[in-house]
C-alpha cells in the first residue's frame, strides 16, 4: 500500500515537473529529484531494473534539456542578429514576467515570461537601435526562440515522465 502511495507521489511530483518547465523553471531537475528519492527506497520494474540506470538516463535527459534549452535559445537568437545585450534582457524580462503573472491562474506565469522576454528584447533593441522596426524583430526572434526552447524541454518532461511511468509499473 505504501509502495502504491509512494508510486503515485512520484506521478505527482513528475507531472508537476513537467508543468512547471512550461514556465521556465527546472521542472527536469524536480522529475529526477522525484525519482532518485524513491529510488533510495523501492526498485523499479519490481526490481528487474537499476535505479542507477533509471536515474542515470533521466538524469542525462535533463542535462539534455538544459543544453538544447540553451543552444535554441541563445544560438537561435544570434543567427537571426540578435545583440548579446538583448538576449540578457530578454532572460531577465523573461523572469520578471514569470513572477508577475503568477496571479492569473494556470497561464500567467508562462504568458508572462513569453510577454517579459519579449518586452525585454524590445526595450533593449529600441534604445540601442533607436529603430522601432529593427527591435520589432529582433524582440520577435527571441519570442519564436523562447517558444520553440521551452516547447521542446515541455516535450523532453513529458518523455521522462513516460519513461519514468512504465518503470514505476
């Protein structure tokens, strides 16, 4: 009964996980958190598989994650000729959005942290450019690169957490 309890927890925790990368937190990392401790206390398969290799391979695709996060997001931006400066902003409008849309519920804090990257690009590329129509676009590719970064480690989290389903039972 424990085990079961213990079992479903996981299932928790994993699809909390996955949600919360949809908003740019280490929702990966919480999957992996989730399953090494369960791991310190029941098999998984009904002991037909290591944990080490269970949590070694969430583990390598959270790392993963991080990188194609990174490389998409940041390489992404730089072959569209967006600024270095830009990018920064973006990240940190990015956050500042994430947090003031927490209040509205189930969607704010994503739809804020798309809204706070592009408003940060924007504000950055128009005073540095002094073209509203040049950090239009650079503010835009740093939306469409935010999108396409999150929608695949939101894609990644839900591989983990199907994998993590069919060794949990």
């Amino acid at each position: 009964m424990i085990a079961i309890l213990a079992k479903m927890l996981v299932i928790v925790f994993g699809v909390a996980g996955v949600a919360i990368v949809a908003v740019g937190l280490p929702g990966t990392w919480l999957i992996v958190a989730s399953a090494a401790l369960y791991s310190l206390f029941y098999r998984f398969d009904g002991g037909a598989t290591s944990p080490y290799w269970v949590n070694g391979i969430l583990i390598g695709l959270a790392v993963f994650g991080e990188i194609v996060e990174f490389v998409v997001g940041t390489f992404g931006s730089k072959t569209l000729k967006v600024s270095n400066g830009a990018i920064w902003c973006a990240l940190f409008g990015g956050i500042v959005g994430a947090i003031v849309g927490v209040p509205v519920f189930l969607i704010g804090a994503m739809l804020g942290m798309f809204l706070g990257a592009f408003l940060g690009a924007l504000i950055y590329e128009w005073l540095t450019l002094k073209s509203f129509g040049r950090a239009l676009k650079s503010a835009m590719a740093v939306l469409a690169t935010k999108m396409v970064a999150t929608s695949l480690k939101v894609a990644l989290g839900a591989g983990m957490m199907l994998y993590l389903g069919f060794k949990l039972f």
